[in-house]
C-alpha cells in the first residue's frame, strides 16, 4: 500500500507550503532523539515502554500505551481511540499509533517501522494552523455512531467472537444520515482523484487508490492527500485535475463502496511518515479543533469508544474525554435497565447478549448540559455464532431545528430480519419501522425512514431498538436539540 518517497522533495515542498504545527518521530524502545519544533525550539524524547490491553472477545486492542520521558518529565499516552495531545514536559504530545497494532491487525495502514510514532507541538500551540482547517460535514458533532483512529470496528457488526484479523480503523468514520448531510472540503487542495479517475501525475501513487469509485481524493499545500469516501453523489462543481477550496461541498454522505452498509464518511489524511513511507495522519485533533472553531461548544459529551465483552464480564464505561470550557461538574449514566450511576468512569456487567447503548449527561458549572451514548456490545461466549444485531440510528438536520418543523430519522439493524425498529421520541411520541437487516449491504433502500415534529423546545433523547427471535436486543440513542421557533 506505500511507497517510499524522496524525503528531500517532500522538505523542499515544505518550505514553501504551510507546514505542519507538529514534528513527528519514530522511536523503539530505550532510544531517545533530539527534535526541533517548528518554533525553532528542542526538545528530547525518550520512548520508555510500551503496553497494550486487549479484550477477551477477539483478542483485540482496547488501549495501547507509551510510557515517555521528554525533557526529563514522564508520562503515559495512550494511542487514539478519542485521545487529544496532552501535556508533558512543556510540551504537547500524542502517541499514533505503538508496533503492537501490527500482530493482528488486516493491514498496515500506519507506514511505522519502530515500537511508537509520537507527535509533538509547542506548549500552547493550536493542532493546526488556524484558518486552514474545517470539520468535514455539516452536522452536529457525534450526531449517530463513528469509528475513529485505531478503534477496533464494530458498526456493521465486527464484534463477534474469533481470531480474524481485525480491521484498527484508519482513517476517521463519521455517522450520518444517508444522502441529506453535506460532506466539504476540510482544506483546499487539488483535485487529483475523482471515483476511478486519477490524474495523470498521481497515476503512479500506489496511496490514491483508483479502486473507490465513491471517493474524493484532495492534495493540499503539505503535500497530504484527504480521502472523502463512501459518498452518495460528487457535487457536480468538483473537477478532476480543478482546484477546491476549504470547506466547498464535495458531495453528500452516503454508504458506497466498502461501507459495510453503515451511512458515513470515512475521512482519511495520508501523508509521508518518519520511515519515509505514506502512511495514515491521525486527524481526531484537527477535527476536535475545527468543530470548536466553527462552532464553540461550551461543552462536549464523550462516551466513546465502544467497548466489547463477553456475558458477566465487568465493563469499564468511561467519560473523561469529555469536554468543558469551563469546569464539568457533573457525570451521570443512565443504564439500559434504568439503573443510574455517577462519575466519570463506572463499572457494569451484562447477564444477557446485545448491544446495548449507555447514557452519558454532563453538566458543567453554570448548569449546561450534553449528553452522548457508549456502545457496549456483550458477547455470549456459550453461543460465539450467535452475534446480537445492532443499529445504526441517524437524523437529519442536525443543527437548526426548531419547534414544530419536521425532522427526518433514518436507521437500519444488522444481523436480524426479526421483528421491527420500536422508536421513542423522548416527547410521549412512538413509531415503527422495518429496515432490511442489511442482507444487501448496498441496497437502495436498506435504511427505514420515518419522521417526526418536536413540539417544544428542548433536549430530546431518542431511543430505537430491535429484537431477534432469541430476544437479543439491539438498541441506539440519539440527541436532538430543538431551538424555539422564531
């Protein structure tokens, strides 16, 4: 999947483009280097150990970990799953990606030939340079399910019990609702991939794959390739071989391709690495840090990743990568059996198999609230063939609602034609609906629709869920927030 690149065209492009904020090394285990930052200050960096735990339903990473030292301070950085830069040694520093994602994973979409890839900015620096980066689509953050950097898939029914090699994810996944949400340009950039178009000068790029015929693919000014795919249709004003600017439509959201039948944008940066390969840019932050840009949340709930465990196993259900501008004062779940705990991280088991959907509230000091929704998958280790089915819940739009205008609900379970989706609106207000259990995971019509008005203003939490014949349930959460009408 990549090639090698002369590194010294790639710095001499550099030097006229707008380069990156951070520096990134590659490191093995005992070896420290000294690094420049784009400040034109140093910094040393150690690479101490590293860790990973792993589950017990498919031998899965859950958490790897990278002990470092830099500039004589030490911490502990776990890679991804959700994770922003933290701050060490008067520095900010993330871990992409540790070798131990190599043993089992399906493929090498990193480029890293060492034990640990580190990212380093200056102390108080943004993620990107401001101005020259947007979110992606437009709609509200975690709006239905994602599948983000080295998350273990699961949306379209990855967990299940066995030894396969496991898709990490590359690249982020962004729910959404099927042919309704606008996908853009996150940076401006040349046009150098249009479905199994590919201009001239890229044809011999192993890293523009010319075999996703629902993708867009972007070159910026760093010399990074931006990968939108799975998209229902290209907006006609994209060209091959034109030029886009930041935050242009590119098409719409949709589940083309490889989508696994699951609607979203697979948003992927790629770019040469430390080893001198192409590999995949972890771009959590840069998204995080344009969607407060642009939008300025006072806060953001963060239940997330997944997690997947078998029957009777304790699961850690985990909000501390929650966000607050000011001081979050309060962390409560609310539990599929209608059960309720506090804090920002607390333990649950599941006597029976399914997919549950876990509910985070946050509130912060001046009593504003956000909530977000974790996913557990439970396995039943008596039965491994037996995988629960799950949903995938969406609704459009997503911002701007206001009482008594309708809004539009799409969903489709996975891994049963059992039954019907049983919809609560969180206003008194029901619905049914019958997706196709995506045997067909391309077909035209997998996903239900229905919609529904919201009366009043205010938070709702919508509740679908569907049963197989054996009573396995799967259930989603969804929040809509409905404005007063004006």
């Amino acid at each position: 999947m990549f090639k090698s690149i002369p590194m010294f065209l790639y710095f001499a492009h550099l030097a006229v483009a707008q380069q990156p904020l951070f520096r990134v090394v590659d490191l093995d285990v005992g070896r420290a280097e000294r690094v420049q930052l784009p400040s034109g200050s140093t910094a040393t960096v150690k690479l101490l150990s590293t860790a990973e735990t792993r589950d017990k339903v498919r031998s899965a990473i859950r958490d790897a970990r990278a002990e470092v030292e830099i500039n004589g301070a030490r911490a502990v950085l776990s890679c991804g799953n959700y994770r922003l830069p933290m701050s060490v040694g008067g520095l900010q520093v993330d871990c992409a990606v540790t070798k131990a994602y190599y043993k089992d994973s399906n493929a090498d979409h990193w480029a890293l030939v060492k034990d640990a890839r580190l990212r380093l900015w200056p102390a108080g620096s943004p993620f990107m340079p401001p101005g020259s980066f947007v979110y992606p689509v437009r709609q509200r953050w975690f709006a239905t399910r994602t599948q983000m950097g080295n998350e273990p898939t699961y949306v379209d029914d990855g967990e299940s019990i066995g030894s396969s090699r496991i898709y990490y994810h590359s690249g982020l996944d962004i729910g959404g609702a099927e042919g309704l949400v606008d996908v853009v340009a996150a940076t401006g950039g040349l046009v150098v991939g249009l479905g199994t178009a590919v201009i001239d000068a890229e044809k011999n790029n192993a890293s523009v794959d010319r075999h996703y015929n629902d993708t867009v693919w972007v070159r910026d000014e760093r010399g990074w390739y931006h990968r939108y795919t799975h998209l229902y249709s290209f907006d006609p004003a994209v060209k091959l071989g034109g030029q886009v600017t930041m935050g242009q439509k590119v098409g719409t959201l949709g589940k083309e391709g490889g989508s696994g039948g699951w609607s979203h944008l697979h948003y992927e940066i790629l770019g040469p690495q430390a080893s001198g390969l192409f590999g995949t840019i972890e771009g959590y932050a840069f998204l995080w840090e344009a969607y407060q840009r642009q939008y300025k949340p006072h806060l953001i709930a963060v239940a997330r990743p997944h997690a997947a465990a078998l029957v009777g196993e304790k699961v850690t259900l985990d909000g501390t990568r929650s966000y607050s501008d000011s001081r979050i004062a309060r962390y409560e779940w609310t539990f599929t059996d209608g059960k309720t705990a506090s804090g920002s991280r607390v333990e649950r088991n599941y006597p029976q198999p399914g997919t549950y959907s876990e509910i985070l509230q946050i509130t912060d000091a001046s009593g504003r609230t956000d909530y977000d929704f974790m996913t557990v998958n439970i396995l039943d280790p008596q039965h491994p063939k037996q995988v629960p089915p799950s949903i995938q819940a969406a609704y459009w739009p997503t911002m701007g609602i206001v009482a008594g205008k309708p809004v539009t609900f799409k969903v489709r379970t996975f891994s049963t034609t059992d039954g019907e989706e049983i919809w609560s609106f969180g206003d008194g207000g029901t619905a049914r609906t019958k997706s196709d259990g995506n045997v067909v995971p391309l077909a035209k019509a997998g996903f239900a629709t229905t919609t529904h008005v919201f009366q009043k203003p205010g938070d709702y939490i919508v509740r679908v869920e569907r049963a197989n014949r054996l009573g396995q349930k799967a259930i989603t959460h969804l929040i809509v927030r409905v404005e007063q009408a004006r």
